[in-house]
C-alpha cells in the first residue's frame, strides 16, 4: 500500500533521504554480515510480567525465528497489505512479528498493552485488521477476554502457553518455506508501501492512525544516528513500548543502523533498568525527566550501580530541567540528548554537537543543520520547518515570538489513515503539518525553543503563559519529585496558574516554597502559581507523558468539594 504521491517519492529519493531498502533488507544486511552476534536480549524479569524464559538470540537465531513467522502469517493467509492488530509487550516475539510482517509485505498496527476494549474497538474500526495478535499471559491484562468480543471475522493469533480454541498459536505455528518463497517472489514490498500504523498518545483526543512507510521511518534514522553517538554494533537499552516514535524511530532504527544489539525492558522498572545497565552495558538508553531527575537525586543509589558503559541518554516527552542535564554531564560524563517527536514524523534531536552548553541543550532544538547518514553522505535536512501565528499569518522569522511549528519533510506521514477530515485539519493548504506545538527561534535565528502545546496555554489578563516553561524550571526544585502546572479559572483575570506536585520524601510543601523558587529563576511575577495540589502521583498516559488535561480535571474536582 504505498499512500506517498509520485512526486513527493521522486523528490526525497533525488535528494537522497529515501531509497529501495525495506525493514527486512537492512535486517537481512545485518544477520549476513554478523550471524554470530547477540542482536536481541529479553528482559531478566520476562516471566514475571508475562511468559516464558528470557531469550538471547544472534542474528542467525532472531532470523530463523522471523522466518518461522512469516511462514505461519503466509499460511494462516495474511497477505500483502493486510493490517496485524498487535497488542504485545517489549518481548522478543513482537520484535521477530515486525520483520516477519515486513518480509511478506503485512502491515503492523501496535497498541498499548494498557488499552482495552473502548480503545480496541475504534482502533478496528479505523485499520479493518485481518488479524488481532496478543500474549495468553500478560500481568495484569486479559488481552484474549477482552478483544473476543470484538473480534468478529477478525482472526485471533496468539504467543503463549494454552492458546484459546480457535486461535493461530504463534508460538508453535510455522509455515512452508516454498510457500513463503512463492509469497516473497509474486509479492514484492516497496520501500515507499506502508509498514506501520501507530496511533497518536490521545493527550489531543481520540486516537488517530498514521501510516508509515519503510522509507518513512528510514529518514528518522539519519539524525538520531549521528546526534546519539551510535556506532556499529553498540549496545542499546530499550525501555520505551515498541508502538511509537521513540523506540520505533529512536532505538530500534538505531539498532539497525549499527548491527547492534537492542536489550528490552518491560514494564518501566528502575532497580530492573538499572540492573540492566551495570550487566548489559549499553552506550545509549532511553527513559522519562522524571526517572533521570529521580536518579541524579539518589546519590546513594546512583552509587550502587555501574553506569559507566553509558555514553548517552536520550530523553523528553515532557521539559528537561538544566539542572538535570548538566548534572549527569558534570557528575558521570553521561550526555543526555534532548529529544522531542511525534508519530506523525516530527523528530527534533539535540545531541552534545548541536549544543555542548547542557543548559541551553535542555530547551534548544536545532532549527536548520544538515544530517549525516550513518553511511557518511550528507543530506539536506529531513525536517524543513516554519513558525506560524496560532491564528494564521505570515511566517515568523523574529527572536522570541511563540508560534505554532510546521513541518514537513521525507520522515512526515501522509495523512491520517481513513481519516480524511482529520487530516485536513492537520496540514495547511500549501502542505505542512501544523504540530499543535508552540516553538520560539532563538539564539539568533540557529535554534527553536520550545514553549508548549497551543491548547495548554494559559491565558492571565490577555497575557498567554506556557505551563511548561514553568515545569521545566521547578525541574530542579529540591522539594518536588514532579509537578504540573496549568489553568484555572478566574473572575477577574480569565485565567490563573494552578500547580499538581508530588512532594518529595513526603515533606509538605507550601505555596511561598514554588513561588520564592521561581522569583529566584527570575520568573515573571504574573506566570507564579496561586494554588498548589498534593498528588502521590500525576497521571500519565502509556507514553509517559502527563496528562495534563486530567491532572487539571482532578484539581477543579477538588476545588468543587471545597466550595
């Protein structure tokens, strides 16, 4: 299923971002050239949190294993551009199924493990998925109950023990090796055809569909390639869940560029993750502020573990405090790379390179730049990007003035899958993807600074204030594990500045402790919060971001119980 229109295919393949290489081939690439070499590790905790003992396989065994997939997909008639709905979590078989798919040409549609039956259901009503793939076991999770019902004449694949009558075991099935040759020979896969359908975080509302090509998530691996210091056969630490733009376009295309060898890790789990660290010795991982401001914190249990293999770090999803950054620098000569992206194919990266002072690294993404691909050519840059008044207007091009950012570019989607409506909405008439993120270019034209989301700003007495500068900047308050800000309302101003924080140790915290903080950071007065809320813990969706919408939800409730 190729989506992408002849000319914007002719145009990213002259200048050199897109080609002929699918997922399979540069896997294939890899296994040949390093049969032997450790490609894949399961987490050490697997069969706590699902099933079966922890795997370590070598590109020849993660192949045999891939072939064994597509072979069983092939009889169990998935066919080209077929669409697996797949609900697994960070185990080796959701790793071999993604290549497995893109061997026979099928088409990957991940879904969070937290998800149930509301989600379920408007994901098969947008995909029409030929097959519902999911674990007999999983902690906590009933995959097969759940999705039964809404099933249909959908088929019912599993992995794990005591498969459900009626269902594909994948665990056991196997194919005919003619018969997927037959397949792979009659049905050729395009690198421009569709590979993957993620699905947006819902932070913005329902959950919409983007389709993704080969070529598509090819073009991200440019960039965090060079900016993460990745180099051939690395060790890379995948914490993420494999459904989105950060494990997919981050550490999995890293993966394959390098020929290294991915470790999984599920569910979050920092005395697991860290174990992991200190035994498989990654150079690079991924994992959320609140987990990195956690540990520089710890420094009795920072000096419990062994994290010297550790070149990089990348993060985001949410602000990254200066302090944070500078401090793992400064204390363990780990860089923290600033990353913030999107399924649709937004991918801003800010490695040591573009930005070697770790304060302005935590708030700066490079605004123009050439990438090199891990190959050594150089490329033109694979994001162009624009600011644009939130109400429409010519292009920004001064210092300091918030406007929305617009991309486009070889890693953008095409359009939201059955969507149409949507994806108007999504892209201006001369074709960029409006982001629904605030940016401001700063440092002298060179970088964007990024201010927040346009639906999350507060509006006090006409003046618009961004709740994630002020998060960003109670990053390093010693009394706060985590906090959120966002509005209010008010009589006389409109708008006013509520705070969500968990307090760190369990020590109260008062209002005069956030704001004379924040008077020292040199905070305009009128951005200070007027009202503080005591959470155990924020609400955050499967990404791990915090959600925003609900933490102010659950603050107006209290509120209304006070009245």
């Amino acid at each position: 299923m190729i989506v992408a229109g002849e000319d914007k295919r002719r145009r990213y393949r002259e200048s050199g971002w897109w080609g002929d290489k699918t997922f399979a081939d540069l896997f294939a690439a890899n296994a040949a050239a390093h049969p032997d070499r450790l490609a894949l590790v399961d987490a050490p905790n697997r069969a706590d949190f699902a099933f079966g003992d922890p795997q370590r396989l070598t590109y020849v065994e993660l192949t045999a294993e891939i072939d064994r997939l597509a072979g069983a997909l092939v009889k169990a008639g998935i066919g080209k551009d077929d669409v697996l709905l797949v609900q697994l979590p960070n185990i080796s078989e959701f790793v071999a199924l993604y290549f497995a798919a893109a061997k026979i040409g099928a088409i990957v549609s991940p879904a969070a493990v937290q998800y149930r039956s509301h989600e379920l259901k408007g994901m098969i009503g947008v995909v029409e998925p030929k097959a519902f793939v999911c674990a007999t076991q999983m902690k906590g999770c009933d995959h097969v109950g759940v999705a039964a019902p809404l099933l249909d004449s959908i088929r019912l694949m599993t992995f794990g023990p005591k498969a459900p009558v009626g269902a594909i075991d994948l665990s056991a099935a196997s194919g005919d090796a003619g018969a997927l040759a037959a397949h792979v020979a009659a049905n050729p896969v395009d690198a421009d055809d569709i590979f993957t359908i993620c699905w947006t975080s819902g932070t913005t509302g329902v959950p919409k569909g983007v389709p993704r090509s080969h070529n598509h998530w090819i073009a991200v691996a440019g960039a965090g390639y060079e900016a993460m210091k990745v180099g051939p056969g690395d060790v890379l630490l995948n914490p993420f869940p494999l459904i989105n733009m950060a494990s997919i376009g981050g550490i999995t295309m890293c993966w394959l560029t390098s020929a290294g060898t991915m470790v999984l890790h599920h569910p979050f789990d920092p005395a697991i993750y860290l174990r992991q660290i200190a035994t498989e010795r990654p150079s690079l991982t991924i994992a959320p502020p609140a987990v990195l401001n956690m540990l520089l914190q710890n420094e009795a249990l920072l000096a419990s573990v062994d994290l010297s293999s550790l070149r990089v770090i990348a993060s985001g999803s949410a602000p990254l405090a200066p302090a944070m950054v500078r401090g793992f620098q400064e204390k363990l000569g780990i860089v923290i790379v600033n990353v913030f992206g999107s399924n649709e194919g937004m991918s801003f990266i800010t490695g040591e390179g573009d930005m070697p002072d770790p304060d302005k690294r935590a708030s700066l993404f490079p605004r123009r730049g050439t990438y090199q691909r891990p190959y050594g050519e150089g490329r033109a840059p694979n994001i162009e990007s624009r600011l644009a008044p939130p109400g429409g207007g010519d292009p920004i091009e001064a210092d300091g003035i918030s406007g929305e950012l617009q991309i486009r570019g070889p890693t953008l989607f095409e359009g939201y899958h059955n969507a149409p409506e949507r994806t108007a909405e999504a892209f201006t008439a001369d074709g960029w993807f409006r982001t629904g993120e605030l940016f401001e270019i700063a440092e002298g034209g060179d970088f964007y600074r990024f201010v927040g989301r346009c639906k999350d700003l507060i509006i006090r007495g006409g003046v618009n204030i961004s709740p994630e500068e002020i998060d960003q900047l109670l990053g390093g308050h010693p009394l706060l594990a985590e906090a959120c800000s966002f509005s209010l309302p008010c009589a006389k101003m409109g708008e006013r500045i509520g705070l969500a924080y968990v307090p760190r140790g369990g020590v109260d915290v008062g209002l005069p402790d956030v704001t004379d903080y924040l008077r020292e950071k040199d905070l305009a007065v009128f951005k200070l919060p007027e009202r503080l809320f005591r959470f155990d813990a924020l609400p955050r969706n499967v990404t791990n971001k915090v959600m925003r919408s609900e933490v102010r939800e659950m603050a107006l409730a209290t509120l209304e119980k006070e009245a």
